[in-house]
C-alpha cells in the first residue's frame, strides 16, 4: 500500500468480546514483540492464587511503534 493511499476501514464481521485484563507481560521474539495477558485469580479453598492468562498477542514492529505512539497519546490525556 503506497504512503498517501486512504487506510482502509476498519471491520468486524464476526463479533470479537472485549477481554479484561489486570497485568501483561512484554517479550521481544525473532524480532516481533509478544504481549501476554492475565487475569488475577485470587486463593479460594480449593486452589492457589494465580495468574490465568486470557490473551496473547504478537505484533510486527511497526504494529508495536504505533501501539506505543496511542497509548502515550491516550494516557497523555489522563482519565478523560
């Protein structure tokens, strides 16, 4: 895709839910970086706390940079 072509649109024709996450952990692999995602799962009478992963995702790095540039952007803003 050239530089001045329109990004094209964003779609979803099939739903896909929202996931929660509490923590994440972030690893660089071949050159890609690999996000983990969990959730906390507290102790309860029949098991031990624990992380449960719910996601997992692995970007390119410009997929990566572009992340980056809109959270510092998002976060930038505070809690608006």
């Amino acid at each position: 895709m050239a530089s001045h072509d329109p990004e094209p649109p964003l779609t979803e024709p099939v739903i896909v839910q929202d996931t929660f996450v509490e923590g994440a952990e972030v690893d660089s692999v071949n050159g890609e970086l690999r996000i983990v995602a969990w959730v906390n799962v507290p102790r309860s009478d029949a098991a031990d706390a624990e992380r449960r992963i719910v996601g997992r995702l692995v970007l390119t790095d410009g997929a990566a940079r572009a992340l980056l540039r809109d959270l510092r952007k998002v976060l930038s803003r505070g809690g608006q």
